[in-house]
C-alpha cells in the first residue's frame, strides 16, 4: 500500500477509535480550520472516533495570480466546472484513498469511514469517495460541487453505487454559486444515491445549524 504523504492533524475522542471522519479543508486553509469540529460535534453515542485533518499541498493557484497556497487541485478560472485540473484532481484522489486505506490498516472497517469536505475539500470529498474500491459509511459536502462530473458514471466504484450523500449549501454564496451544487445534487441522484440537501441563508461559510444537521447525519450513516 502506498503510505499517504499527506501531512495530517488527528483528535481521537477516546481509546480504539471504531470509526473515522476525514475532513478536507478548502482553499487556501489547513487542517486546523475543521479541527474545533472535534471538540465541539457530539459524536458520543459512536463511542470513540478518530478525526482526521489533512493539509492539501502547497501549489499555484492560477485564478490567484499563480500565488502558492494550499489546494487540493488548481483552479483555472470562475467556471469551475467547465475547465478542469484533471491531474491535480487526480493526484489528490490518491493521497485521500490513500488515508482511507490507511485507516482500514488501522482497524476501522470501510462502513465506519465518512469523507467529508468544504469547498475545494467538497470537490475532493464527492470525487474520492465515489471512487474508494470498499464502501464507505457516506460523504459529506459543504459549499462545493461535484468535479469530473461527466467522468462519474464510468468511474465510480461499483462498492459505492449505493453511498448515502449529504450535500448543504448556502443560497447567497458568491464563490461556489448553489447552482453548482443542485447541479451536483441532481446528478447524484440520477445515479442512484441517496442526497440529503439542505441549504441555507448564508454566503461561502457554514453555519451553526448546518453543523448541527452533518452532526445528526454522520450518526445515522455511523449507527
């Protein structure tokens, strides 16, 4: 197995965690912007759970002026959507199956992993988790869209045909528009998943009470 070269932030809840939660930042963040979810996400019915924070790669950011920050991929420009940076969308699909083969290696079953993202984490969330080779407990998406659309059907992993979706959104968003995320949502659901969407009246953030319903949903998919 190809060990992740993704450096990580990791809280465990308690001893022998039986579940994990990968949570992907947006651009331009790190890991430590989801890290207070640990804390703060009652997640204690699960008994105990790993959170895992990845830090994307430093790279150029083209619609930043080429400025280096971390992302998972590159953005080429406003549409998102239409121009594409397959090879960095690629690379990183690999280093996040890697931290989710490497949390199989460390005792949690596939069925207790959920894929979580913000923004560009979304993106990477959605793209990794339909394509992860075991089923997965579920994804989950905030302010993001589903990357490689037109690619989905013919590359998603047959493992997660069934995978349960929660996509939230807000409806004023000036950076991710909402219509980038019914998009996702509907394309989805054409496939067969199971989305629950929710959106909200906030810009590119998340909200209180979005937090509190991704908390209700990981304890489903989780129970």
């Amino acid at each position: 197995m190809t060990e992740p070269t993704l450096q990580t932030l990791e809280v465990e809840t308690g001893d022998q965690p039986g579940a994990s939660l990968i949570v992907l930042h947006g651009l331009g963040a790190d890991g430590h912007d989801f890290e207070p979810l640990a804390q703060q996400m009652d997640l204690s019915a699960l008994g105990a759970v790993r959170w895992i924070f990845p830090h994307a790669p430093v790279r150029p950011v083209t619609i930043n002026g080429g400025y280096r920050m971390r992302a998972w991929y590159d953005l080429l420009g406003t549409e998102m959507m239409r121009r594409e940076d397959e090879p960095g969308l690629r690379a990183s699909l690999a280093q996040v199956l890697a931290l989710v083969a490497r949390e199989r290696t460390r005792g949690v079953p596939a069925r207790r992993i959920v894929l979580a993202g913000f923004s560009q984490g979304c993106a990477m969330a959605l793209l990794s988790a339909l394509r992860c080779g075991e089923r997965l407990a579920g994804v989950a998406g905030l302010s993001g869209y589903l990357p490689l659309a037109s690619l989905t059907a013919a590359e998603r992993h047959g493992a997660n045909a069934d995978l349960p979706v929660f996509l939230a959104h807000g409806r004023m968003d000036p950076v991710v528009p909402m219509a980038s995320g019914t998009a996702s949502r509907d394309l989805l659901q054409a496939l067969g998943h199971e989305v629950e969407w929710h959106e909200y009246p906030i810009d590119h953030t998340v909200s209180a009470e979005e937090l509190e319903t991704l908390r209700q949903w990981m304890l489903k998919v989780l129970a």
